[in-house]
C-alpha cells in the first residue's frame, strides 16, 4: 500500500510568524510532494478567530488536506477546532473524554455532538463512542491512583498563553524540577521559557526544541545565573546544529554560549557521513522489519533491550541469563 505523508507545521508566536509566513511553508511543503499537511498548535498558543485566519489562508493556497492538532492546555481548544471547522479544515485531532482537556485534546464525543445535524456531522455514533469511553475511565482513575497521571495537568492553564509551554513539556519540566527538589521554582521557569526562546532565535517549541529551551530555562533558575551551566544539547542549538533559527541569533549571545566554535549556516544532515549500512549490520541479529533499523539508528541501547525481550519472548527463553553475543542461554 502507498503511505500517506503528513508534514506537520508547528505553529508558534513570535516577530515573525504571520500568515504569509505559514503560508509559503505550507506551499513549500505541496511542492515537495506531501498528502496533507498538519497545523500542530503543541502549546495551545491559538484563539479561536487566529485558527479561523490561519486555517482559511492555508486552505486558499493548497489543494491538499489539511488537520489540526491543538491541545486544551489554555482552554481554548474546542473553540478553535469549532472555527477550523467552519475555515474548511478536513480533519481535526481529539481525544476520548476520560484522557482528554487539559494538556491533551479536544474530548471526542464533545466535538461530535457539537457538529451533529449541521453540514459537518461526523456520522460517528455516541452511543458506541460512549463505550469506548468507560474502557478509558477505568484506565484514567488507575493512572491517577498509581502517580502516573498527575491531576495538575488535567485542568486548563491560561498561562500557557504567555509562557508558550506545550503540554507535554509541561510535565517534563514539573518532573525535573521534582527530581532537583525544586518544584516550588515551577513559575519562575514558565517566565523563563519565553525569555530563553528569545535569546536562541525563536526555535518552535517542538521535540527536541521543546526539551532544549526547557532543560535550559530548568538551570537557569536553579543555578541562580542565566546560562551559568548549559547543555550541549543547548550549544548545538545555538551552534546550528539543529538547523537555521527563524530570528537571527546575537553574535554576543553566540559566543558566551559556545565561545570560539564555528556556527554553521548550511543543512545539519550535510555533515554527516552515511550510516545506515553500518547500522544494518550492527543490528542484523535482532532484525526481524525495516522498521527494527530504525529503532535502532535513533535509540540503540533501548532497541537493543526491546529486541532482546521480543526475542527471550518469542523462542522461550530466560532473557536475564542469556548471553545474546555468544547465543547461549540457560535450559
């Protein structure tokens, strides 16, 4: 079967991040070949009527379809899926009701029952959409109990408008601030965010940018000193390494980060050797699907465990005590 491609436009705020900005990446990524293109609103940052703009704008340069992924951190997320809707959007992102709002998505059945009977019912049945949903309270009141889902992160936090901190990054830093017994310091990271944003040139807080900027925002208040302490994750950021920045960096910023280091200014990818063939061989053993090299390429030490335990699985065999380099395991 042919895959669908979907490239994905993370959508930020920022001095330069206007239509006609969203609009040429959108056109861009047509003519590179894409099936649809998605909105990812990670951070909640949309009101209902910038949605209604940016979704129409998009909707009149392309032809290909387009959805939206928004989050309800900041409590606006049903509000902008309505207007999308109404802008023509093909497909909108949600989330069943008992894992939904907060930092997650848009309840499922909410916005189903919101469109039926008008020209963009769904057709999905509510009855069946409600057992599905009974699945899922059980699961959320067993996350709740057991920690693993924090009951802070469940409400909406219009702060997110001004802090611009996606949902998931959110709970990434309330957990490092956790682990350094720091988490009374929460606010005054959130104000730092956006600050340290701006001094590395706007980058979209996306994975990886999301983790940089926050890890980095993480020191500096904990340290006590603006970038004291950065990571390298943070310097290759500044460095280039993870592409051009939509604003230019400050060249006085640029060397208190990485001092004398070469910034590049061409594709980060250019500068690495091939590899793939080096990594099909290193995994060969464990391959069992492309998608094994894959795994393997990004998270070598976790593929490798994961390959292991499917292993030990699949053949019967005590994982613990097996030695996978000379193939020998206990009977």
């Amino acid at each position: 079967e042919k895959a669908h491609v979907q490239v994905a436009i993370s959508y930020t705020t920022g001095p330069v991040f206007d239509n006609d900005y969203y609009v040429k990446y959108a056109k861009q990524i047509e003519e590179a070949g894409a099936d649809s293109i998605c909105i990812k609103d990670m951070a909640a940052l949309l009101t209902p009527y910038r949605t209604y703009d940016l979704v129409r704008a998009i909707k009149g340069a392309v032809g290909i379809p387009v959805q939206l992924h928004t989050h309800y951190t900041s409590g606006l997320a049903s509000m902008c899926e309505l207007k999308a809707v109404e802008a023509g959007v093909d497909w909108l992102d949600t989330a069943m009701s008992p894992l939904a709002m907060g930092t997650s998505h848009v309840p499922t059945e909410s916005m189903v029952a919101a469109l039926k009977d008008t020209p963009y019912d769904t057709g999905l049945d509510l009855g069946l959409l409600n057992e599905i949903r009974e699945y899922f309270m059980k699961l959320r009141e067993k996350y709740i109990k057991s920690g693993l889902l924090d009951t802070k992160l469940l409400a909406a936090n219009t702060k997110a408008l001004m802090y611009q901190v996606p949902g998931g990054m959110l709970s990434n830093l309330l957990s490092q601030l956790k682990q350094a017994g720091k988490a009374d310091k929460m606010e005054e990271v959130l104000q730092e965010v956006p600050r340290v944003r701006k001094d590395a040139g706007y980058p979209p807080l996306v994975t990886p940018t999301s983790q940089i900027v926050g890890t980095q925002a993480v020191l500096n208040v904990i340290t006590g000193e603006r970038y004291k302490m950065c990571t390298n994750e943070f310097k290759d950021l500044i460095a280039g390494m993870y592409g051009t920045t939509p604003m230019p960096i400050d060249d006085a910023f640029a060397r208190k980060i990485i001092g004398n280091r070469k910034r590049i200014t061409c594709r980060p990818a250019d500068l690495l050797k091939p590899e793939l063939e080096q990594m099909r061989k290193e995994c060969a053993q464990w391959t069992e699907q492309e998608e094994d090299v894959l795994s393997y390429a990004q998270f070598p030490k976790v593929a490798t465990d994961f390959f292991k335990r499917r292993a030990a699985k699949k053949y019967g065999i005590d994982a613990k005590h097996a030695d996978a380099r000379q193939r020998v395991h206990p009977v």
